[in-house]
C-alpha cells in the first residue's frame, strides 16, 4: 500500500517538475531577462535536463520498479535521476540569481 501512495506521490511529483521547467522556459526566452545570455543558455540547458530526468523516470524507470523487475538497479538509478534533478534545479536557480559583487 505505502508503495502504491509513493508511485501516486512521485509521479504527482514529475508532472509538476514538468510544468514548472516549462513555465521557466517560456520565462527565460522573456526580452525582459536580466541575465547575461551565457547565464541563461546554461540555465536553459539545466533546466531542460531537469525535465528529461523527470520524465525518464516516470516512463522508463517507475514502470519497471512497478514490475518489480530487478527492484534494486532501478531503484537505485531512479533515486540517482532524482539526485540528478535537484542538482539541476540548484544550477539553474545559482545561474538565474543575481550575482552581487562583494565590497569590502
């Protein structure tokens, strides 16, 4: 049953993540960015990563852990894509936050 809620809570969790790299997507090609665009290309990048990891696991990895097929592998590289997707959520987010010079 716990097993069941975590499929419902991840998969919940991938249709946001896409969503939420698609609204920063059509953010990002804004004329009003204040980033560099070297920034943004980097951020775009990671961001698009991001939305890759998410759907690989919830239609190449999540059906096999469901299938019980080889539970440990594909647990294992699942939690891996989601270490994956908070890194590029953490690059984007240090890409898109202004750098403030510090005077001493």
């Amino acid at each position: 049953m716990a097993g069941q809620m975590a499929a419902r809570l991840f998969t919940a969790q991938t249709w946001v993540s896409v969503v939420c790299g698609v609204v920063l997507l059509m953010l990002s090609r804004s004329r009003t960015a204040p980033s560099p665009a070297s920034a943004g290309q980097i951020a775009t990048l990671f961001i698009l990563l991001g939305v890759l990891l998410a759907l690989l696991v919830e239609f190449a990895v999540a059906p096999r852990i469901v299938a019980k097929e080889d539970l440990r592998f594909w647990h294992s590289l699942g939690s891996l894509m989601y270490l994956g997707q908070w890194l590029c959520a953490a690059v984007t987010l240090w890409q898109l936050t202004p750098q403030r010079e510090v005077q001493v």
